[in-house]
C-alpha cells in the first residue's frame, strides 16, 4: 500500500465514521475517532454485505457507501452495550 491509498483509505474511514455519527444521532468523535469508527465499520460492513450477499458497488462510492453502513451498525450495536 502506497502513501496515496493510505491517505485515500483514512479519509473514506473519516467520512464513514462521521456520517455513521450522524445518521446515529452522534455529535461525531473527531477525526481520530471518526477514522477509527470509519475503518472498523467498513470492515464489519463488508463482511455483513458478504452475508447476505449484497453489493454496494465497486469503487470509491461503494466502499463509502459499505463503511457508512457498516458504522451505523457498529454505533447501533455501542449505544446498545451502553445503555445496559
């Protein structure tokens, strides 16, 4: 992995946890967190995509739109954890 898919691959992270964080109704967790929620979304929404064997698309729109889903999921499950 070069320095330019590196980049490429913490701002998709960035924007996923930041859209994850506001379709959830977070406030966001700054760019460190956004990154981290962001990357471990998309991993999570590629396997749960690979399940049921769904298909976002290829591309930069697609892995946004699988690490967006796969965020949600992760701040649905977090706010569920929490609250008990």
């Amino acid at each position: 992995m070069d320095i330019t898919s590196l980049v490429i691959f913490l701002a998709i992270g960035a924007v996923a946890g930041w859209l994850a964080g506001l379709l959830m109704r977070g406030g966001g967790f700054g760019l460190l967190g956004n990154i981290v929620v962001g990357i471990v979304g998309a991993v999570l929404g590629g396997f749960l995509f690979g399940l049921v064997g769904v298909s976002a698309g290829s591309g930069l729109v697609g892995s946004l739109i699988t690490a967006v889903a796969g965020a949600a999921v992760l701040l649905f499950i977090v706010g569920l954890i929490k609250r008990s």
